[in-house]
C-alpha cells in the first residue's frame, strides 16, 4: 500500500490524527467549483435581478463562513486559525456557468484543503439556493482541489487533464 490511512489506529480504528509534535509552517489550499444553469438565469445573476439579492455577494460569504465552519462539518477534521479566505467567481457566458475559486491560507500543524473545498461547495450551494425559483435544474459540478503548499509534503497542484 503506497499510503496508510492516518485516521485509523494501529487496530483499525477511527481517530483524531495527533498533530501535536508537527512545525507549524505556512500552508496554502486553492479549491475549485462549478455551478452550471440556464442562460436565463446567469443574466439575471449577473444583472443582479434576483429577488433574494446579490448572489455573488452572498455567496462570497457564505463561503467564507464555511471554511471557518469545516472542522464542525467534517468528522476528525482539526480546527485551523485561518489567516485568509479569498472567493472569486468567473461568469461564463459560453457555458452558462460560474465558476468559483477558492485560496485558503493559514500558518498551522496541518493543511487547509478542506476548508478550500468546503469554501466552493458552499458558496455553489448558496448560489443554488438563492436561484432555485428560477431553475431548479443547475448542476454543482468539477468540486476539485487546485493545489496546496506548506507541510511535510510540500507543494501539490493539479495535473492539467
């Protein structure tokens, strides 16, 4: 096996990875989105004709809400200080899509991949929610991390497919 899964013990089984002898160094996490809709519904996005308000604006928080939320959410994940949660959406007009970035920094024992990824995903949920009266057939899709640094493991990006 090329990797030992660290959250189960030596019996099998789950636990809370002990971080406490790790340096704490900088780490950086960049996470990927997309929320696919109809042509309709982009332009009002972007025209900001939505009646529960500005999505972008609601989602950006939202997101960043969520990245300080994700050890709460997700089992076994340790609590981090995050030093910065930054959201950017990218409209494309070819697609119908918006597509969300997520660069999550911290100085800390361990990384800031699922806050990242948990940044995305809730931002794409809220952009879902706040338009679901007008199509209720978007796609939240490509949930994916970018790349990470900092750590024993160093740098990470994704192979370009």
């Amino acid at each position: 096996m090329c990797c030992e899964l660290t959250h189960l013990d030596k019996d099998g089984d789950l636990h809370m990875v002990d971080i406490t002898g790790k340096e704490e160094t900088k780490r950086t996490a960049v996470a990927h989105a997309s929320i696919r809709m109809k042509e309709q519904t982009l332009k009002a996005i972007s025209s900001g004709s939505i009646k529960k308000g500005n999505v972008m604006t609601t989602a950006k928080i939202a997101g960043i809400m969520a990245a300080k939320k994700t050890s709460e959410l997700i089992p076994l994940c340790h609590n981090i200080n995050l030093t910065e949660v930054e959201l950017q959406f990218n409209v494309d007009l070819e697609e119908n899509s918006i597509h969300i970035t997520s660069t999550v920094r911290c100085v800390g024992k361990t990384g800031a991949e699922m806050e990242a990824l948990t940044a995305v995903t809730v931002a794409a949920l809220t952009i879902y929610d706040m338009c679901k009266a007008m199509d209720k057939g978007m796609v939240i899709e490509q949930i994916y991390l970018v790349e990470k640094s900092g750590g024993k493991s160093g740098e990470w990006k994704r192979e370009q497919t």
